[in-house]
C-alpha cells in the first residue's frame, strides 16, 4: 500500500500527544482508592495508538471554521472510548498483543480486565459531563446524544461480527457484512469524529447528512482494504498477524464471496476448515483457504467493491464536503487523508 | 433469619413490576438490528429481581415530599445498572445462575456476554439523558453525577475483591474489607438510591451527609450478614449455595479475623486450602476451614461488629434521618426495612 503522506502523520502525531497528555492528566488527578485499580485505568492509555478519531474531530472542527482548541477534550473522550473498548473487544477476541504490548486481560486476567474496562467507560462519561463547565446544556446533551449513538452502533456491529463466529454463522450476504462494518467500524471510526468537530465548530445541521453519507461509505473502504491487507500484506508494514483473520474466522467480503461463488466440494471443505477453533486448524488448511481465495477471484471482487465505494467517497467529499471547508491546514489533512485512502492500492 | 415484613414485601414487589415495565418498554422500543442482540439486552430484564434499589429510590422520594411517580424513570435506571453490572459479574466471577435461570454467558459464552453488559450500560445512559425532557439541566447533570460516583464506586469495589482473589492476597486487615463493602456494595445499595430519591423529591442539601453516613453503615451491615448467612444459613431459605463464599474464595469479615487469631500451623493450613481456585477444593477441606471459623469463634466477631454497626445506624435512622421523612405509607416502609435489616438475627 501507499505510505501515509508525511503531514498526515505529523498532524495525527501532534493531535494524538496533545489528547494523550489531557487523558493521563485527568486519569492521574483522579483518587482511585487502590493503586491497582489506578494502573489498570492508564494501561492502554500510557501506549500510543494511531489517534485517527481524535485528531479527525479537532481537524474537523478547524476545517468548519471552529477553534480546534475547542474540540480537545471531545477528542480525548474519542480517544477514551477507543481505550476501553479494546480493553473489552481484547478480552473477546482473546487477543495476545495491543499497542505492542499484552493485552490488558493477558497482564490482569478476563475479570479485572472486564473490570477496568467498565471502569474507564464510566470516567468517560465523568469526563464529558464535565463538558457542562464549557458548553451551554443543549449543546452539552447532543455531544452526549452523539457518544451514546456511536458506543450503541459499536455494540450492535460487535454483536453481529462475534455472534457470527461463535454461532458458526456462514449464510451470509453481501449486504450484512457491509452492514457490520458500518455499524462496528466506520461509525465511530470517521462518521461521529466528524459529527462532534462539526457541533462544536456550530456548523450548520445541513452538512450531518454529507458527513453520514461520506463516513459510512469511507469506513467501510477502510475497513475492506484492512481486510485485504491482512491477506496480503508484508506482516512487518501492516503490524498485525498475516492472515490472522482466516484462523480467528473473521467473515469478510472475500469469504463471503467464495462461498458463493465455490463448487460444492470446495465449499463443503472450506467449513470444515473454518468450523474449526483457531487452535485447531492448521497451516495447511489455512494455505487451502487461501488458495481458494485465489481460485475465486475473491480478493478482485473486493477490490472491486472497494474501489466503487471509493468512487463515491470522492464525489461526495469534493462536490459536497470540501465546499464547506475553510481553506486551512485543517482541510488539507481532510484533503490528504481522503486521497490517501481513497486511492491507496491494495 | 427474620422474614421479612409482609408490607416490605408488597412495596418491593409493586415497585420493582412498575420499573419493570418501564424498562421492558423502553428495551422493547429500541432499534436492536438483530434479533440477537435484542434477545440478549432483555435477557437479566425478564427476570424478576429483588428490586431493593430502585423501591428504596421511589420511596425514599415519596418519604421525602416529592412525587414518588416522579422517580419511577431514575429508579429503573437504578435497576438497568444492576442489570448490566451483573451481567459483567457473572462473566467476572464464572457464575452459573442469575435469579434462578443460567448466567448471561453461560447461554451465549463469554465474548457476547461482555458485549452485551456494554450495550446494556450505553442504553443506560441513554435511558437517563432522555431525562432533560423531565427536569431543568442542572437537575439532569446532578442525577448524571450521582450514577457516575456509584458506578466508579463498584468498579472501585470490584478491583479490591476480585484483586484479593486473583492475586491470592490474604495480607488484609478488618478496615480493607468494610471500605471494600462500602464501595462494592452499600454505595449502590442504599447510599445512591436514597440520594437520587432525595435529589428528585428536592430535598435539602443537608440531608445528603446523613444518608452517606447511614447508607454506608447499613450497606456494610447488610453484606456481613449475607456473607454470616452464606456460611450458616439453610439453602433453601438463604436461596444461594451455601459456604459458597469459601469455594470461590471471597475475602470475608470472618476470615480476616480468622486469619489474625489463628495458631500457625491452621494459619498455614487455611492458606494452603484457601490459595486453591474452586475445582482444586475438597469437600473436605471446606468443611476444615468451616471447623476453625467455630474453633475462632469467627462469626461470634462478625456479628458483633454487625451489631455495633446496626446500633449507630439505628441512632442515625431514628434521631436525623426518620425526622425529616412525612408520616406516610413510604416513610413506614424505610421505618420496616431499617428495623429488619438493624434487627435482623443471622
């Protein structure tokens, strides 16, 4: 894939330490009765992640003509939210590493880890309700309004996604995938960042259709192309387990699309294979997984569904979000990002 | 034990149907994507509880002066958060039953349950926004304060009792386990329900200091007489297993005292029981520690720390607390269930 041009990482770099230090000052100012309970609270919050919600609002709220000052602690409790529920989705994915280092439940174990996760949920909502202090109340309860919609949008994806693999569901179509992706991915990941920098930049309420319209559609890009690269990529510029989905038995749009598209043989082996516990498959069998892959042209198909989301992506940011932008830094990270992932190749 | 008065009884049962249906209703309207999800979000809901919390909420606001009706929404929040932080619970302590049917995860395994306790706790939140169309702002900011203090509270609580367990630590002094208690159990037992009520009847603010100082002491009363309960009782009356405490190895008033006044070949003896998980246990080996809880005289101690505490609650309920309340049929029921809890013989 195409790296990620240089002032795009420098503003998510920038965006992404200034929420950091707002998140460890107010964790740090906060009595918590044990110092256990306390370390818990700042594991994940103490390693870096890529920042992309956060910096996404306070960009957001400077393209729209707001003060991105403004947007900080809004952007902190984005960057809140990421922290605990990958705290809870480690512990149901049963994942080893996060941010390069163990995941919370394999330092603490599942209960305290659940624990911490519903902990630093609850602080979250300490934190924006402190919003009081800033905002006047009405604008207060649609920054709480939006939280509650993006956190109850992760839930219903993450119900479909896990439910899926634990229920060994296979009869899927196009459709509930990209559904998935929508509710699990691009809602939090691009629509609701964008939503909040545009509330507290006062923008006006016409522009929440366009940024649904855009996020929806350039999340669920995001999210395919992640798909891919996990097939694909060189294990070392991805930074995840190479084909980790197919052992996890993540549903993807290129599994869905063999499945329909397979003889009745190969078919009958794929969910032989993919009925399996991770554990218990083996290489081989995830080699003849991915050689179907091949044989099916799954991959192409994705691309294909991918690069058509694309198209629309682009029409929708240039004929109808860019207009409303200030010409700033601001729009040019929104300008640069979107071309990135628009027109990175996979 | 005592039963408990027929009039208590009646109260609990009302309120606990009416908030209930509020939330039946209230799950029952919400868009859940797939049945799935649906299915599980209402799953602890229509199971009858005991419904302590939210009765002492709209009672405490009808004692009060306020309108108990006026409380019915803010108690069924009450009872939304007993729902999702069970859930977690029982994932947490790998409980088989929940209100006499099976565990949350125990029907749709781990990774669902946890998701679900989430999507529960987000609908909570957004249950008690919707507040704004009852109260002024500041009242709705109040309410959103006192959740946040109770639900950190618990968390707070559960690091320090599943912590004990997880890490084997039995260095614990009698002060550990009361401020444990008040965290984990008497802040969202007595001490929010009765301040929420107050908050929604427009108490004085003075009132406040007086319910902590009894909610936490009766609170704290309460669970030592479960925990004295849990090694003597009669199953089918006490309706939990019994000496169930000592399989899973809960930190229990009766064995830090235990612990202090143990010889050291039965200090040895207990720690090398006690440090084993649950399915490690003998039969035999409970009925050991049982036998050095009666050589100890254990319980004897716990229930004199009971008493005491019952003693100073019993003051406060009668000189500042009961004078404050309206001769009504909600002042009579705090008037019955304070003298069942304080008189209670365990």
């Amino acid at each position: 894939m195409g790296e990620i041009p240089k002032n795009v990482m420098e503003t998510l770099a920038r965006d992404g330490k200034l929420v950091g230090n707002i998140i460890l000052d107010f964790l740090e100012s906060r009595k918590d009765e044990t110092e256990l309970h306390h370390q818990m609270m700042q594991e994940y919050a103490k390693r870096a992640g890529k920042s992309l919600r956060p910096t996404l609002c306070i960009e957001s709220c400077g393209a729209l003509g707001g003060n991105p000052k403004d947007a900080y602690r809004v952007a902190a409790a984005l960057e809140i939210f990421q922290q605990w529920i990958l705290m809870h989705d480690d512990v149901e994915d049963d994942s080893d590493e996060r941010r390069g280092k163990p995941a919370i439940h394999k330092m603490y174990g599942v209960p305290l880890a659940v624990n911490a996760g519903d902990a630093l949920h609850i602080r979250m909502w300490e934190f924006l309700f402190e919003e009081k202090n800033s905002h006047k109340p009405a604008k207060v309860f649609e920054i709480l309004d939006e939280f509650a919609a993006m956190a109850t949008r992760c839930t219903q994806g993450q119900t479909m996604d896990v439910g899926w693999v634990s229920r060994n569901e296979w009869n899927l179509d196009y459709s509930d995938y990209l559904r998935m992706c929508e509710l699990k991915t691009a809602g939090y990941t691009f629509v609701t960042p964008v939503r909040l920098g545009a509330i507290i930049a006062n923008a006006d309420k016409s522009i929440f259709p366009i940024i649904d319209r855009l996020g929806f559609k350039i999340g669920v890009v995001f999210q395919i192309q992640d798909d891919i690269l996990n097939l694909v990529g060189e294990e070392e510029k991805y930074g995840k387990e190479i084909a980790g989905d197919l052992w996890e038995g993540k549903r993807t749009l290129m599994l869905i699309h063999l499945l329909k598209n397979a003889s009745v043989s190969d078919k009958k082996e794929f969910l032989e294979i993919m009925s399996k516990p991770r554990h218990q498959k083996t290489e081989k069998e995830i080699e003849k997984v991915l050689a179907m892959i091949k044989k099916y042209k799954s991959i192409e198909y994705a691309k294909g569904v991918a690069a058509d989301l694309s198209n629309e992506s682009k029409k929708i940011f240039n004929n109808e979000l860019a207009p409303l932008m200030k010409e700033s830094s601001h729009k040019q990270f929104f300008v640069d990002i979107a071309d990135f992932i628009i027109n990175r190749e996979v």
